[in-house]
C-alpha cells in the first residue's frame, strides 16, 4: 500500500473559503443598491443626501469590493491539507 503523498492530501478549498461567500453577499446587496439607485431615486431622495444618488454610488462600491475579494480567493486560494485516517 502506498503512503499519500503532498499532492494527493493537499486541494484548494474553492467555493467553501469565506471570502468567496462574503464576496457573495456583499455583491447581492450591491445589486440591490445599484437597482434601487437607477429605477426608484426621487427628488427627496437627492435633497437629502446633497444631490447624490447615494444608492447608485453605495452600490458600485460594494460591487467593487466584491470583486476585489473575489479576485483575492482566486489569486492567493487557501490550501487544505487532509491528514490520513489511521487505520485499525
């Protein structure tokens, strides 16, 4: 029987690292603002914040953030090594 070797014991932990998923979020919600921001901005709205769609700019931060951790998991992904089970 043959020992495990690094390669064999070692994967990436893709779509299970929690950058992945807080890119996720963060990017629904900055969908969501992007969408409020274009189809219901009214004129109250832009008094109250100075005249600046505050959604529509929200938004386009928070998908940016997104992105960028999203492009951290891909380029520096976490490695999880397994250990073997000892057998009985």
């Amino acid at each position: 029987m043959s020992t495990p070797t690094k390669a064999d014991s070692a994967h990436k932990a893709g779509a299970f690292d929690i950058r992945t998923f807080i890119a996720l979020l963060i990017g629904i919600y900055g969908i969501v603002l992007i969408v409020m921001g274009v189809l219901s901005n009214s004129d109250t709205d832009m008094k109250k914040t100075g005249d600046l769609n505050i959604n529509l700019w929200a938004g386009i931060g928070m998908l940016v953030v997104a992105i960028l951790f999203q492009a951290w998991a891909m380029w520096r992904p976490i490695v999880v090594t397994e250990v073997p089970a000892e057998e009985d």
